[in-house]
C-alpha cells in the first residue's frame, strides 16, 4: 500500500469517527427539540403559554441555588440508576428493572444497619453500601444469567423482577422487618441520625451525588481502558466472534449485569441513609425508571449520564412550581419524560444514515 492510499484510509478513518461523534452529539439534541415541540402542543391544549412554562422550568431547575441543589438531590439517584441499564447494554442487553435493583438495595441496607448498630457510623454505612450494592448486583445478575443460560429476554425478566421486588420489600416492610412504632406508613427502624448520610460540605446536597459522580466515572474507565470493557463490546458486536476469539461470554454477561445491578443497590442504600432513614414503600417513587430515560438519552456513555441525569432531575424538580405557578398537575414533567422517550427510542433509526457529511468516507 502506497503512502498516499494510507493517508487516504487515515483520513477517512478520522471523518468517520468525526461523524460518529456528531451523530451521538446531534441526533440525541434533535430528539430533545422534537420533544419541546410536541409537549408544547400538549401545554397549549391545556391552555398554558409553553414559553412560560419553560422559563419557569428554568427557574425551577437551574436559576437559583436552591433550585440547583434540589436538581442535584435527584441527580444523584439517576446517576446510579442509569448505569443498571447503561453498562449492559454495552453487550447488547436491555435492561429495565433498575427501580427493582434499587428497591431491594434500600431494604437490605436497611436491614443490615441493626446488625452493625455497635459500629461507628462510617463502618455502619459502609456495610449497608456492600451489602446494598451485592443484593442490587444479584437481583440484575439474576436477569443476565437467564439470558444466558435460558434464554429468557432480559428486558421482560427484569420487568418482572421489579414487581417481585416491590411485593419483597411490602411483604419485609410490614412484616419481619417493621418498625412498632411506624403506625399508618410501615417501615423499619430508623437507622439513627448519627448514621445519616451528611451533605457535602457548603451545600444542602448528600454525598449520594459524588457516589454517583466517582461511580460514573469508574465505569467509564472500566468499559473504555481496559479489557473487561473491550470484551464486553465485542460481545455486544459478534457475540459469536467473541466466542471463537476464547472469550468466557457467560462470565462477562453476568458480571456486567451485576456491575450495573451494584449501581442501582447503591442508589436504594443512599435513599434509605441520606434521605428516608428507613426503608418504606417511598423507596418506589420511580428513579429507577427515570434512569432508563436517562441510559438512553446518554447513549450509555457512563460519562454523559452525569450532565443528562442532571437536565432530567431539573426537569423533575420543575413540576412543582408549574403545578404553583400555572396550574398544571405536579405529573405533568412526567408526560414531558415519556414524550421525551419516545422521540429517543424514534430517533435510533436516524443512526447510521450517513446523515452528517463527515461520517462519509473520502
């Protein structure tokens, strides 16, 4: 091959990597206007001005730091939630049962925090932290070793993981684990506020978000510089090529699943030690399925989550200056959140079409 034929194929190697990234970049933006559009027809039925309404978004997202805080609070879980659904997909798999990972994540540390109730907070919490994030990892695991071995879809098996999850934790709620003193809302003992998880320092925001942030992060090496992450996306290229190229595909397909299962656990952990103190029926509020939006909207870039787990927690924290200021329902930001997931799920066909000119070859 002559010098000018290898600088040729360089550069077009360069052009298409470009058009990747401008479609990873454009397409998922696009998507978020179409959405704007559509829920601004949907604000205009009701009789509300859609500019308004997205100014006061604003205001009740980003333009104070109160309201900043209040998006970071529900950051926080969506980080973590996201990765559930993110880190497998790098293999191909697609997994929804993120609320159940996290429901059963926040029940165990809740009961495990009595077992340690002799050791000094930090220990307390670390324990809750590994045992939340092994029952998350088992609970997601479980879906991926189905798949593997069975053959069952991970997306239904994990759905229906997150029911069983919801009727474990009712059943362990009001029941082994409840409170006598928790009347009308069941729940277990309070893990004590001097094993609460505490803010970061100058804010009112716990150190649930840097777990996310620093967990995040981590993964991002993980799948990008090593080669777990090299082999997990060439399993979910040609899981047939990995196989004949020796890869071990059972081992990597449950250990991702676990991985991402951890995360989850670890976002129920956080909501039982920095925000309830206990585990009850308000660790199902739905930042495992918001994290789904989010693992799609990132494109299951572990580094990307964090600033799209923010524009959804500013989304949510939004609804109740609309439900004050313009009388729309609080669940209004949810009709918002699902249109936006549709137009992202539509726009996947948009991939591929060679429709940025650097993305062609030369």
């Amino acid at each position: 091959m002559s010098g000018r034929q290898r600088l040729a194929g360089y550069i077009g190697a360069a052009r298409q990597s470009a058009g990747a990234i401008g479609e990873s970049a454009i397409v998922p933006v696009l998507a978020l206007l179409a959405s704007a559009v559509l829920f601004g027809i949907f604000l205009i039925a009701n009789g509300v001005d859609p500019f308004e309404a997205y100014e006061l978004m604003f205001l009740g997202s980003f333009e104070s730091w109160f309201s900043l805080q209040n998006t970071l609070l529900r950051a926080a879980p969506l980080i973590l939630t996201a990765l559930c659904t993110a880190l497998p997909a790098r293999l191909g798999l697609v997994i929804i049962g993120n609320e159940g990972a996290l429901v059963v994540g926040g029940v165990a540390a809740a009961a495990a925090a009595p077992l340690a109730s002799n050791f000094p907070p930090l220990l307390m919490l670390l324990l809750m932290a590994v045992v939340a994030m092994a029952m998350g990892g088992l609970w997601i695991a479980a879906a991926g070793a189905l798949r593997q071995y069975r053959g069952v879809n991970e997306t239904i098996s994990s759905l229906l993981l997150f029911y069983i999850a919801v009727a474990l934790m009712n059943h362990l709620v009001e029941g082994p684990l409840r409170d006598p003193a928790s009347l009308n809302k069941p729940s277990t003992p309070h893990i004590g506020d001097a094993n609460m998880i505490g803010t970061i320092p100058g804010t009112d925001v716990h150190w649930g978000l840097a777990f996310g942030v620093v967990f995040a992060l981590a993964t991002w090496v993980l799948m990008q510089r090593t080669t777990f992450g090299f082999a997990a996306s060439m399993i979910g290229g040609n899981v047939r090529a990995a196989r004949i190229a020796g890869l071990n595909v059972g081992r990597i397909v449950i250990a991702t699943c676990f991985l991402g299962g951890a995360a989850a656990g670890l976002a129920g952990m956080v909501e039982v030690a920095a925000v309830h103190g206990n585990a009850n029926a308000s660790l199902a509020t739905g930042y495992g399925f918001t994290g789904i939006l989010v693992a799609f909207l990132a494109r299951h870039n572990p580094l990307a989550i964090i600033p799209v787990a923010m524009l959804l927690g500013g989304i949510g924290a939004s609804g109740g200056l609309l439900q004050r200021r313009l009388d729309l329902p609080d669940a209004s930001v949810l009709v918002l959140q699902g249109i936006i997931f549709v137009t992202i799920l539509a726009s996947e066909t948009l991939y591929g079409r060679r429709l940025f000119p650097a993305a062609r070859s030369a």
